[in-house]
C-alpha cells in the first residue's frame, strides 16, 4: 500500500495527542505539530539488569512508552542472580505492559562483561522478525530518555548505517567500547584514532591519559561520526544487519567491540543519553 500511494495523508492518535501526518517510504513524519513521529517500522528493544529493583519499573516504562510510535514493538529483558526484589518488579511491569517479557537465570559466569555478553548474546534469540533491535543499558544512563529523542536515530540526510550508537550529557564517557581504526578516521572526527583496548593500554604503562584524552564533549550539531565500534549506553541497529555476537574475552574484553565487527557504524551526536560523571577519568 505505501509503495502505491507514496504520499498521502493521515490522521493518527500518538501519545494521547493527534496529528496530521505526511506517509513518504517507510517513514511517517509529522507535518502538522512536528512534534513526534510514527514509524511503519517494527522494533525490539533489549537490555540486561541486575538488584535494579529500586529504579528499574521507571527506566522500563521510559523505553516502553516509545511503542505507540512504530508498526511492532516488544521489550525484553535479561535479568540474573538479583539478591534484591528486581525479578518481583519486572513480574509487575509485566502484567501491565503486555509487549514486555523478561528472562530470568542463575549463571555460574563470574565476570562481569562475560555475563553481559552472555546476557545480550540470549537477548538476540528474540530480535527475529523485527526491523530494529535497541540495546540499551538500564541503569541511570537511560534515566533523562524521552520519546520524542527517536527522531534523531532516523533522519532522512543519515548516510546509510548498519547501527547508530549515543552521545551523552557531558563528556563521552564510554571509551572501553570505542574504536575508531585509520580507515574510518577523517579530519571532521573529534576524536583521535583509537584503535586499542584503552584499560589494556592503561594498565601496561600505568596511565589513565589514553583515556582521558578521549573523553570529550561533542557537540549535538556535530555529523554522524563513523566508528568501528561504540556504544554509550544506547545504541540501536538493523537487524538484518546483524551478524556477530558479543564476546567478554573472560572479562579482559568489552563485549561491544566483537559484536560490531564488519558493522557500519557511527556515534550519532544528537542523540543524547544522561551524562556519566562517575565513568569520568
């Protein structure tokens, strides 16, 4: 039907609000308020918690209340060994929330990226079927979300890109997941090359400035900033385009940098996620 009918009109309820929106491809874009927007797309997003029993009914219900703005949309979570009342709160949220579903399991995995890995690597048996996968972390990065933020991850002047991953309040935070090799390295990017596992680096000459040097405030009006990998707390990515898996390397490793192997990649500078103080160096 929307290949037959490239524009047309509509009118659609989003968020208790309702609109006149413009129907062009795969994207439904507000023309009357430009306020949201609706996605003909499908969407599954992802995370991994633990003892988040105290925050986490609020952090999902930020994420789920971007369902009414695509075709599709599921939220699961991977959830292990909380000492807390973290698994009663997700059996809570999930007799209200009826697109949401959580895993629950006892592992013996002791560090900690290797539980992550583990986690996220459960969390891709279910992204079958779906366009986009979000994966997103649970804790306080997610806390400052707002629905309205989607707009930025689907901008029409976007090269294209296989995943795009966060900016953040502040200064970028998250530089165990980075990696910007030669290749993908331009004079536009704000960042140096950094094509090594930076804590590696730290630890063999005892400095924390191949870190430091790398967390950096970047501009919301900077372009796309294509990376071979990143993450940021958020990143979002096609699913067809998904091809690896995550790998903790026993804890030595961010679980981030095998799964974006052969992705094309960029930090999308817009979207912005709560500032980190403490990841800081």
């Amino acid at each position: 039907m929307y290949n037959i009918f490239n524009w047309f009109l509509i009118f659609k309820s989003v968020l208790n609000e309702t609109y006149l929106l413009d129907v062009n491809a795969n994207l439904i874009s507000v023309i009357f308020k430009y306020k949201y927007t609706y996605y003909i797309m499908s969407l599954i997003v992802c995370g991994c918690t633990k003892n988040s029993g105290s925050y986490i009914y609020k952090h999902l219900q930020l994420l789920y209340d971007i369902a009414p703005l695509f075709k599709t949309f599921k939220m699961v979570v991977y959830e292990n060994d909380s000492t807390d009342d973290t698994i009663a709160v997700l059996e809570e949220f999930k007799k209200t929330h009826p697109l949401f579903d959580y895993i629950s399991e006892h592992v013996e995995i002791k560090a900690r990226t290797e539980i992550l890995a583990h986690g996220r690597n459960t969390l891709l048996k279910y992204i079958g079927g779906f366009d986009y996968m979000i994966m997103a972390d649970l804790d306080d990065v997610i806390a400052t979300f707002k629905p309205a933020q989607i707009k930025y991850l689907f901008e029409p002047t976007y090269p294209e890109w296989d995943g795009l991953l966060a900016n953040c309040l502040g200064k970028y935070y998250d530089i165990w997941a980075l990696r910007i090799d030669r290749d993908k390295w331009n004079i536009l990017c704000p960042f140096q090359v950094i094509d090594y596992d930076c804590w590696e680096v730290a630890y063999k000459y005892r400095t924390k400035r191949v870190i430091s040097q790398h967390q950096i405030n970047i501009p919301v009006s900077t372009p796309l900033i294509p990376v071979n990998s990143a993450f940021g707390g958020f990143g979002i990515y096609k699913v067809n385009k998904i091809k690896g898996r995550y790998n903790g390397y026993g804890g030595t490793r961010c679980e981030h940098v095998e799964f974006h192997k052969g992705m094309n990649l960029f930090i999308c500078p817009k979207f912005l996620v709560n500032k980190q103080s403490q990841h800081i160096i």
